[in-house]
C-alpha cells in the first residue's frame, strides 16, 4: 500500500506547471485584497471546508469587522501557492501531510499549529440517476463495476489531494483498486468530485461525510470503515505570528465556530 504520508515527489527539474504557478503567486502577491489593506485577513481552506468557513466568515466579520477573504482548492496547491509566495494569514489543510510539507518549508508559524477537525469518507451516487443495482456497496464488487461502466468514478487527484490519498488508500485496503482504478475520473478537488456525481456525470464518487450535507443530489451509497485509511484530519496553523492571524485561528475554535462545523457534518477534534 502506497504510504498517506509523501504529498509529493520533488524530484528532477521543477515541472513547468510549477514555474507558472510560482509566477501566478507572485501577480497574486500584487492584486490580493489582503495584501493591501490591514483590515483584511485571508484564509486558505481545503475545499471541503467551503460552506462552513462561508459561514465562519460572516460570524468572524460581524463580531470584529475585520473582512475575510476565502481562498478555497485542494490542499496540494494552496501548499504548493503559499511556497510560492501567495499571501495567506491562515492555512487549513485536509490531512496532516500538506500541513507537515508546508511545515518543513517555514510556510506557517509551527506554534500555532493546531487539530482542528476530522471527517468520514463515503461513496455517492446521483440522486437523479438511482444505482443500476439496487444492491450497490462497498462490498458489492461487480455491481460497483455495473455502475461505472458508463460513469466514471469521480474522485479528487489521488496522488496529491486529501480526499483522493485517503479515498484511494481505502479502496486498495477493500480491494477494489485495481478493478476501479481504470474507471476513475480524478478532479482538482473534492467539491469538484461531488459536482460530477451531482449532475449524473459520475456514476459514483469518493468523497467527505461532510460533502453531502445540504447536497440533495447525491446520496450516500456506503460509508468507509475508519480503519480501511488513516484518520482524516484538518490541521490549521497561522502563517504568521501576527495577531490578526492568532484570533482568528483561536476563533476557530470557537462555540460559534464549532456549532458551524458539527452542523456541516465534520468533527471538532480543538477543546
């Protein structure tokens, strides 16, 4: 089983896609919000935590008047945007590899780092297109098969995002891999993952127990078992010491805060 714990490869000559990241980061480094007025805080999440950081936002804006600018993708490249210099106040990742990659690089102030939130892993179908089997599971390897034959299988990049390591160490652990593997469409992120399945584009789709609250057009086939991948956690940390950054990351950990994430299906793992 490929370990949950090497984000990346960096091996050889940067990529090209690397270079005009890095040179996207600097245009961004000019033309952000945050970056120009000192009333303004960014956030970097991990896609999954969109409408609960939406709503936190709104909370954080009305109690302090400071506002609150979301950047939300897959963990890999907000990881990837910070090292290229892209300003951030906060980082929040979905697993602890990007966090401890961002980590080893100085990217955040390692004293702030924090547990904030775990998560499940289940498998949709559209609630449009209903399984062509009615005893579609995880434990049900021709009738998965029967329901990818036409749709793909939509899952965030397995080798790079979150949701797709975790969501591709499970099927291996299940051993479904192999027979699902050429079946599977990889998207940047998981939200874009629960947008294929949503429309009936994807037959299923590996994605966050959070994923589908307040989305009705999926529904939840079979869940993962816990120990079929490693424990999903969001660590959070602030990029800096400064103080802008602190309360909002001790805001996070907020009864506001952790009333939002419960209601959006994550568990709070902060005191």
């Amino acid at each position: 089983m490929q370990s949950q714990h090497q984000p990346d490869r960096p091996i050889g000559p940067e990529p090209r896609s690397s270079r005009r990241l890095a040179r996207l980061a600097m245009v961004l480094a000019l033309l952000w919000p945050g970056s120009a007025f000192s009333d303004r805080l960014t956030v970097f999440g991990a896609a999954s935590l969109k409408t609960a950081l939406e709503q936190i936002a709104e909370a954080y804006e009305a109690k302090n008047g400071t506002t609150v600018d979301l950047s939300l993708a897959g963990s890999s490249l907000l990881a990837r945007q910070l090292q290229y210099g892209a300003p951030a106040d906060v980082f929040i990742s979905a697993n602890a590899a990007w966090m401890d990659w961002a980590q080893s690089r100085n990217l955040i102030a390692a004293e702030t780092r924090i547990d904030l939130l775990g998560n499940s892993l289940v498998l949709i179908a559209p609630t449009v297109a209903p399984p062509a089997v009615p005893s579609l599971s995880l434990q049900n390897t021709s009738a998965l098969l029967i329901q990818v034959q036409d749709r793909p299988l939509a899952m965030a990049l397995v080798e790079a995002v979150p949701a797709g390591i975790y969501g591709k160490s499970a099927l291996q652990h299940l051993g479904l891999w192999d027979q699902l593997q050429p079946h599977v469409a990889q998207t940047d992120n998981v939200r874009a993952a629960l947008a294929l399945v949503a429309r009936g584009a994807a037959g299923l789709g590996v994605v966050y127990g959070s994923d589908v609250i307040g989305t009705p057009a999926v529904t939840v086939v079979d869940r993962f078992p816990q120990d079929s991948h490693a424990p999903i956690t969001y660590p959070a940390a602030a990029t800096h010491d400064g103080q802008k950054a602190i309360d909002f990351l001790n805001f996070l950990s907020s009864p506001i805060a952790k009333e939002i994430f419960v209601g959006q299906g994550f568990t709070v793992l902060v005191e």
